[in-house]
C-alpha cells in the first residue's frame, strides 16, 4: 500500500485511487483512417514493465481526477506526478 | 509419574495465584504468568501432538511463535473454539481448556502411529506420486486422505467476538521490546519523536530480562537489572506508546504495517463478555526499526523429534523465567556458546546438566570455562547420532565426530537423559525486512542471512540480532551506534556504556549431522510440523528438483503453520551441501505475510454481517416491505423481486404480475436506474461521442435509447437520454453499471477530449423513479395529474414534461421496457413514497399491480429487448445483438465504432443474438444451458441460453440465446442438452410478443 502525492488533494492512501493503466496512449484523432493493425495497437498493446513505468492514475475516492504517475514497478517507487496534458517531468 | 517441576525461585511468575485449566479433559495447574506450554511443563507432560504424516509422538520444543510441535485446540464451544493455537503463547487462564490435535482415539494411543512404522513407504511426493493414476480415482482417495491428514478443526457457528480495527501515525515504529528495541525507543522519545513499541509479549525486556549472570554486566550491574530499571523509566512518556501483546503480521511497502494486538484471550473466560477480542492496527511509520530478535536453530540428527527434544535456549526460558524444569536429568547438544548459558542456568537452579556434548573441538571462552569450572562433563567434538524413547527421550548415543566432520569414528556411548536440549545457532529474524522488499546478504562465517543495508527498500534500519549481531557488547553498541545515523541523533547516554561479556571464541556448523548408519535407516527430522527429513530434501534434489522454492513445495518443508521458522536455514544448507553451492548463492525462500497466524476475526474487523457492504434502499423502500415483496440484491441494491400473495410462489407471482400489466396496468420502481446529469455547451456532441447513434437532432423534450461500447466494440452499457433543455441531458443507465458508466465518461472527458464543455453529475439517489405501464396507465396518470395533456399529438411516445403530482415538480416520460403504453415518473426522492402511494391510489380500479425485477424481465424479454450484463457479456457488438438500426453510419466517431469493422467483429460465424421456441410449449429452458446441433460426440456447442420465462401473455416458453452464425439460423432446430433429457427447440425472432408496436400507443 503505497502512498500517492495526489497533485489535487496531496498525499493520501493508495486505497483511495484506482490505476488506470499506460499513460501517453493518445486517442486516436481520426480512428477510421486506420488500418486494423494501427487500431490494434492503440486498442490492445500496452507495456507490462519490470522497472520505471508511466501509468494513469484516478483519485477515485476522493477528488475523481485523473493524473499521471511515474512508479518504478520492481519497488512500487513513485519518482514523479503530474497532471493529465502536461509533459513527463523526467524520461 | 507426575509431579510438579516447578522450582520456588523467580521474579516472573505470581505463585499466589494458582489457576486451573484442562489438558486433554485432565484438570491440572499452574500459575499467573504462565503458557499453556511452562504449566504442562511444570506438570511434567512433554507429550502434546502427533506429527502430521506419520503421527509421531511429538513435545513442546521451543518457548514463541517458531513452535512446530505444540499446537493445541483451544476451547469447545461450537462457535470460539480456535484451532492450532501455539501453546507456547496462549497465557495461562482459569478455565483454559486445549486439546491435542491430529490424533485418534488419544494422544496416547494414535492409531494412525502405524504410519510410523509405513515410512519408508511414505517418501517425499508420496501423495503426488500415488494418487494421480487413474486421474478418476482420485474422489475415491480423497475422502480418506482428508480424512486422516488435517491440523484442528474449525468452529462451526459464526465467531461471536468482536474484532477492531484501527489507523495510526506514528514518526517511530520498533517491533520488539528486547534490549536492542528498548534501547531504539528510548533514543527516539528522547528525540522528541512520536514513538510506539510493540511486542508479541505481555512483557518488555526479552531474553535479556532473565540474564541474571554476573558474566553479562551493564555499568556493573547485571544485564538484567539494568535493563529492568531502562523499562522502568518508559512509563509515563507522551510521546511513547507502547503495545503488549502486539504482534506485527505484515510489512509492507512505504513503511505501512499491520499488527495484531490481543485483549482478552488471556483474562478469565467471566472477565471478557463485552470487550474487543483482538485489534488490527494499521500503522503508517514514518521510521521503522525492527528488532524482532534471532531465534535459535535445532540440530539435525536421527530421532531429534522426540518429546524431550528441547531448544538449549528454551530449556534456559523455562527455568529462569517461568520457574519450570523440563527434565530431572537433562542433557545439551550444541554448536555454540548458548547451550553453556543454560548449563550455567540449571546449575544455578539446581538442576543436574549430565552432559555437554559440543561438536567443536575447542570452545574455551568465558562461559565454557565457567561451566567447566562447575564439574558438569563436557564431550568436545562429539556428536548425537540417535536417540531412545517413544513418548519421552530416554537415552541418546554419542560418537566422536571425525577431523572433517563428515562421519563419526570411535566408539558408541549411551546416555540415560529425559530431556536433551539442542542448540544450532541463530537465525536472525528478517522475515518484516524482506516482506517489506529488502534484500538479504549472506555472512559465511556464522551462516546467517542478514538485512542488506544497502537494499532497503524504505526509512527502515534492523537492529539487534535481528541484524545479527548476537552478543550483548555488539547488540548494544551497534544498536546506539545505528540508530544515532538512522534518527539523526546527538550524544546520548547510551555511547559509553560499561559492558562486560563472554564472547564465542569457535564456531563450527554441520547441518546434517553425520551418523554410525546409512542415511536411509535415520530420520532426522527437518520440519518437524510436516514430517519432512533431510533424507526427503535429498531425494527431491536427486529426482532432479534444483530450486529452493521447488524443494520447498515437494517435500514440504516450512509449509507448516509455523511457515518453517526452525527448518528453512537446515533444508538451504543440506541442498548447498548436497549440490555443492554457496547458502548465499541458492538465496532463501520468499518471506511471505502473515509473520504468525491471523484470526479470520482480526482481519474482517468490524466488517461482519450488516457491516459486510453497503445496502441501498430506494426511497419506497418501506412501502414494498409493508406489502410483502420478495427482495433481490441487485449491486448493492435491494429491489423487489416480485410480491407474492396469499402464499403464491415465485412462478405464480411473476404470471400474475405479467398478465396484470398488460391486460390492466402495473407499477414497477425503477429507481436504482442510475441517472447522470449532463450539462455544458457540449453537451450534445458529448453524447454523439460516447453513444453509437445520432444525438445532435435530437429535439428538447424528447427522450432517445442508446447504446454505449467500449473502444473495443462491444457493448457496455444502455438507456435512454432525455434532452431537459439546450444544453442539458439527462441519462439513465442500468443498475449495475452507474459508477462505472460515470467513471468512464469522467475518464474520457478529462484525459481525451478535455476541450468539451461538459459537466457531469450523478444524480441517481437525488431523484426517484416509478414507471406505470398497462392499457390502463394513462387513466391513472390522468387521475393524478388531471391538467396534464396526455394526447399523442402532444405528449408522443419517447417525449417529456414537467409537471406537478399535488404541488411536487416531477418529470413524466413516456418510455417503455415492456412494450405497453407506459409512463415514467422522476420526483425528487424525498417525495417518492408519497407520490408513488398516490399512483396506487389512483390504479386501485384498474387494479393497479406492482411487480418485481422478475416480472420486468419476462415482460422486456417477450418483447425481446436485451438486459446488458444478462444477454451480453462484454463479447457482443450491436451486429451481434441483431441492433445494427443502432449505429450512427454516417457519424464520423464514437466510442468503439473503428473496432466495429475489425477483421474480428465482421466475422458472420460470431455468436448473435437469437430467440428460442422449445417444441414443447410448457418446457422453460435453463438460463446458461448449451446448445448443439447434434449429440454426436465430440459435441460442438453453438452457444447458450442467455433469458428464459414462460410467458403467460403467449402461455408458452420464450427464450434468448446467444448462437454461432445464429442471424441465419432463423427457423433451425437445435438441442438443449441437459442432465436427463434432451429439449428440442427452434430458432426464431427475438421479438415474441407484439412485433408491430401496436400497444404502444393503444
């Protein structure tokens, strides 16, 4: 049960979000101009990664914002948070 | 022969108070202070279980939580009895009844001893080797191997204790009241710190709490009557808070934690009624030190499991703390100093030590010499290689080990004995510092497994011999030394301590000791719960098992309740030995939550029965329980599942109920509905974005069904929207799926398309809903509301006014699920039951009838209209459910429409949508059954029955399946094979009743 800096609310308890997978997975702007195989790769393929991983994260019980998350997967280390547009503060 | 072991010499135990408890239905006793464990020892009985597989007769062989042998069922009564329950740690009560486990008829005459005797023929992957073949036989099997194997058993009546749970911040968490962690607090209170001690004990101190030698001495004073007097000081500071009898069971990640403390299990059975039986603490530390302590290792030897077979460090617990001795003629087998600290102990108390028997050849430090000194014979660079006795050791053998170690030479001496204690050195105590992520590092020279300072996972530091040092110099010194750093401390007192001890001059460790027989004749015992020998680690490593985490699971070693605390160091060192590995190397098996054993209790807490989830009652709620409804649980929902009368059932309920809607009118509360309130300029394109049809034409004051999927193209959810206004919508969505239907939009509108001006509010309990449909519903809604134009031309199917039901605002839909003439009425929740009381006034002439969520699903089904998470499963498209007249062809987006046309969702061979007609007319299929095209074997199933009702409207069966390829399948046969028959039905449209939308408007 890690804690998370809700960039919102600040630190609360990992109970009161909820992981929303890979972030920086952008909506296709135009989905029918694609091929099956790009649709796909929008649909189905996401990274499962053993190390630093950008993930979306919503405030569920609390604010209900969604917000990005850099956590290193192997520890649960959360080396940054930043708000849903804004650009990854590190690589 | 029993008598009373108990020597009148000890600060511990209150001798004045005698407390009498029950033993295997025998009344004995002992005294305030004691364990179950050191009052049948002062009873003399070793005996207290038989071992899992072959029901050896087994003792009591440590004093804590590392126990294997000592678990006892505790208590009678059908509802708190607890099973495999150390006696080492449950204290003493008056009225304290605990039986022997895993034995029939009696502890004493156990017919399943004979497996003893068996084996050889019971190695190491006996039960997956014999009974997998034939794979049928195994229902045969089971029942006996259930039967025989198992620990205690469960109570069968719900628990009638309380369990508690609480939160608590704190700068500065120490898990353990030993000298090292009492010593950590005092640094951190003096800090100025917010502190809290736990310990598993009713006491503080330790072992160093009963180390009355003058050869362990603090500023000249014993080590035991300086640290008692540190103790003394830690009463009354603020920002210290202490907790006995606490035991942290897990440690997790970002130093959060959590601790079961016991209140009442050790107060008389008279002192508890009313009281919290254990609390969960859930701890958020800024800071953890954790000083839990080493606990001390056995030796592996033929025959070390017989009752009697003490640890040397435990024996020194007995007669020191508890007053008890657990021989008259006791023996000690060690490798290491520890075992002489008893041997002096025992000599203290006037217990005759016949022999030292030490596998070093030259252990000449302080405390050797001392008990030397003291004339008890000690047999340097022997060992034990076998032991007598069945329910008790009598004797043990001994030979001369030889130069290397590896087999014994010379002649074979017997010793008459009944105890042994045995002593193999350490174990450090890192299970909280590995659960929490941290790395171990071997140390060669001792062979332990230590916390790695550099892979720490958070703000936590190991202290003590948990960290493993071991004597008291080091655990002192190196104790203040690291907390200094890790609290970030100035001088303090504890930097220049005066501090005298023995210190271990040799160390040498054999983790299988060496015997005068072959390996196949011994059994030298490695987890003495489950029965497994070093002979059974050797075979798995010979049938090829490599892993330490593999040999574990095929032998069972360290699978027991005691999750291997006394065999996991001996089975790493017999594979490094046998596979000629590094113990470092071959790492440990992982540490996993809970440390001990939780209570079911403690981790439910208050979250029991009424508490267990939330239940949601609509607004008319009371009404439907004053008029009998049956109720289902929908979510969290409580909806009225049908309303029986005057004893009907089920089935006649639900065709009264269809057969009153429309033939006259009926009355459904359709309140649990969730209701989302869009508002913004966006509103509207918004809605073209998530549904899969048109929205932007859709007038003010008209309501339109949708259907929304998720990016994948199947459906997700559906219902209707009503545009309120230019910029404001309504939604409905199905029960079930509210939040998550509010959460998905959330989602999108935040992250993707946050250029939309749109507001999202869920207003499902702020508003209340009944829906009144039949031939009759419009003369009822004209009677409650009588200035209200109901006509066609004006309020058309799938429109909406506001109105006024006796001055309250309400908004009248005119939607249907059933197909009939019908009216949806919204109010504010707090005027529901009025409103809806009013209406069944009103429908009293035209026998206005509520109905349940049954009757709503026959109803919509006759009219083949699906019911999302019922007929769908997240694997249909609206293709699939025969609804292409759905899609918005010419809309250039919504959720999911580019997976409409993927190679997968335009296959025609997809399972679709159908209806069933069973060839005999009173036959209802089952929900879920499968459907084949023949019986031929191997079988193909086509699909399943996803709906099914006799429908009284039609006074025959109708169904819904999802089929294979089933769009074209309209007027095939096919089979529903059941368990004693087989049913015949057709495929057919999905609309059964009404196909032209007549009485819709009728």
């Amino acid at each position: 049960m890690f804690i998370i800096n809700c960039p919102y609310c600040g630190e609360r308890d990992q109970s009161e979000f909820s992981c929303g997978g890979e972030a920086h997975i952008e909506r296709p702007k135009q989905p029918t101009e694609l091929s099956d195989d790009q649709w796909a790769e929008y649909l189905f393929m996401r990274k499962n990664i053993k190390g630093i991983q950008f993930e979306r994260w919503n405030h569920i019980h609390g604010c209900r914002k969604w917000f990005n998350v850099v956590r290193d997967t192997s520890n649960d280390k959360i080396h940054a948070v930043y708000k849903m547009g804004e650009r990854p503060p590190i690589k | 022969m029993i008598n009373n072991l108990r020597i009148n010499k000890n600060n511990f135990i209150d001798q004045t108070i005698r407390i009498s408890f029950k033993f295997n239905g025998k009344k004995l006793f002992g005294y305030k202070g004691d364990t179950l464990a050191s009052a049948l020892l002062a009873n003399n009985i070793h005996l207290v279980g038989r071992s899992f597989k072959y029901h050896r007769p087994r003792g009591i062989m440590t004093c804590g939580s590392e126990e294997p042998n000592a678990i006892v069922q505790v208590g009678k009564d059908s509802s708190l009895t607890e099973p495999n329950v150390r006696a080492t740690e449950i204290e003493l009560y008056e009225g304290l009844e605990a039986f022997s486990q895993n034995c029939w008829p009696s502890i004493n005459f156990d017919i399943g001893g004979i497996n003893n005797f068996l084996s050889p023929l019971l190695p190491a992957g006996f039960y997956y080797k014999t009974f997998m073949w034939p794979a049928s036989f195994w229902e045969k099997y089971e029942f006996f191997i259930r039967h025989s194997a198992g620990l205690g058993k469960s109570p069968t009546k719900p628990d009638q204790d309380l369990y508690d749970h609480q939160y608590v911040h704190c700068d500065v968490l120490v898990i353990g009241g030993g000298i090292s962690g009492i010593l950590s607090a005092k640094l951190s209170v003096a800090k100025g710190l917010n502190t809290m001690l736990i310990d598993d004990k009713d006491y503080l101190g330790g072992s160093t709490i009963y180390q009355d030698d003058d050869i362990f001495k603090i500023n000249n004073e014993n080590s035991n009557v300086w640290l008692k007097k540190q103790i003394e000081t830690l009463n009354k500071i603020p920002n210290l808070t202490i907790k006995h009898r606490t035991s942290v069971a897990a440690f997790h990640g970002y130093n959060y934690l959590l601790a079961r403390e016991n209140l009442i299990d050790h107060l008389n059975i008279d002192e508890r009624k009313g009281k919290i039986r254990q609390r969960l603490w859930k701890i958020r530390a800024k800071k953890v030190v954790i000083a839990t302590g080493a606990i001390e290792r056995p030796l592996v030897f033929s025959n070390n499991d017989r009752p009697g077979v003490i640890l040397s460090s435990s024996i020194k617990k007995y007669i020191d703390y508890y007053g008890v001795k657990t021989g008259e003629n006791i023996s000690l087998f060690t490798n290491n100093d520890s075992a002489y600290e008893t041997a002096i102990s025992l000599n203290k108390s006037g217990v005759k030590v016949k022999v030292i028997i030490d596998i070093r050849e030259d252990s000449n430090s302080i405390l050797s010499e001392q008990v030397e000194k003291s004339g008890i014979k000690i047999l340097k660079g022997y060992t034990v290689i076998d032991t007598d006795g069945y329910k008790r050791i009598k004797s043990f053998d001994v030979m001369k080990l030889s130069k290397d170690g590896g087999s014994v030479v010379g002649n074979k001496i017997t010793y008459k004995s009944d105890c042994l204690g045995i002593s193999g050195g350490w174990t450090p105590m890192v299970h909280l510092f590995t659960q929490s992520g941290g790395k171990l590092k071997f140390r060669n020279n001792d062979n332990v497994f230590i916390p790695d300072e550099n892979k720490t996972p958070s703000k936590q530091i190991s202290v003590g011999s948990s960290n493993g040092d071991f004597e008291l110099d080091d655990v002192i010194n190196n104790t203040v030394k690291n907390i200094k750093i890790f609290l970030g401390l100035d001088k303090n007192d504890f930097e220049n301590l005066n501090i005298k001890c023995s210190k271990e001059k040799q160390k040498r460790n054999i983790w299988l000791l060496p015997s005068n027989k072959p390996i196949s004749k011994t059994k030298p015992f490695l987890d003495f719960q489950n029965d497994s020998t070093a002979k059974d680690v050797k075979l798995a490593l010979r049938e090829g098992f490599k892993s330490i985490e593999h040999v574990k699971r095929y032998t069972t070693t360290g699978m027991g309740t005691d999750q291997g605390k006394l065999s996991n160091m001996h089975a790493l060192g017999i594979i490094a030995d046998t596979t000629g590995t590094n113990m470092g190397d071959l790492g440990t098996t992982t540490f996993r939550p809970p440390y001990t054993p939780l209570t079911f209790g403690a981790i439910v807490g208050r979250n029991v029965g009424k508490f267990f989830d939330h239940t949601r009652r609509t607004a008319i709620h009371d009404w439907h329980v004053k008029n009998k409804a049956e109720f289902e649980n929908v979510g969290q929902w409580k909806r009225p599942w049908y309303f029986p009368k005057n004893g009907e059932t089920m089935h006649q309920s639900v065709q009264r109920e269809s057969k009153a809607a429309r033939e006259s009118a009926g009355i459904l509360d359709a309140s649990t509905l969730g209701k989302i309130d869009i508002q913004g300029e966006d509103a509207s394109e918004f809605l073209n974005r998530v549904y899969t049809n048109a929205w932007s034409k859709l007038a003010i004051g008209k309501c339109r069904y949708g259907l929304m999927l998720n990016e994948d193209g199947m459906v997700y959810d559906d219902g209707v929207t009503t545009r309120l206004a230019e910029n404001h919508y309504i939604m409905s969505t199905t029960t079930g799926g509210a939040a998550n239907v509010l959460s998905k939009l959330e989602d999108y509108l935040q992250t993707e398309w946050p250029e939309l001006n749109v507001y999202l509010t869920t207003v499902t309990d702020q508003y209340s809903t009944m829906s009144i449909c039949g031939p009759n519903s419009k003369k009822i809604i004209k009677k409650v509301i009588p200035n209200l134009d109901l006509s066609d031309q004006s309020f058309p199917h799938m429109s909406f006014k506001n109105s006024k039901i006796n001055n309250v605002k309400c908004r009248i839909m005119r939607i249907s699920f059933t197909g009939e003439h019908s009216y949806e009425i919204n109010v504010q929740s707090n005027y529901a039951k009025d409103v809806w009381e009013r209406c069944i006034e009103a429908g009293k002439e035209f026998n206005i009838t509520p109905y349940g969520t049954e009757t709503m699903h026959l109803l919509r089904a006759e009219k083949g209209f699906i019911i999302t998470g019922q007929d769908t499963d997240g694997t249909l498209t609206p293709s699939d459910l025969q609804m292409d007249w759905i899609i918005g062809k010419k809309k250039y987006d919504f959720i999911g429409k580019r997976s409409l046309y993927r190679s997968d969702t335009i296959r025609e061979d997809r399972k679709q949508l159908v209806g069933l007609l069973t060839d005999d007319p009173k036959e209802v299929l089952e929900e879920g059954a499968q459907l084949v095209e023949s019986l031929d074997k191997p079988i193909e199933m086509l699909g399943h029955v996803t709906s099914s009702y006799f429908s009284p409207n039609l006074n025959k069966s109708i169904a819904l399946a999802v089929v294979r390829s089933g769009k074209k399948l309209k007027g095939k046969k096919l089979i529903v094979p059941m368990e004693n028959k087989n049913i015949n039905v057709t495929i057919t449209d999905t609309v059964f009743y009404d196909k032209e939308n007549k009485r819709l408007n009728a």
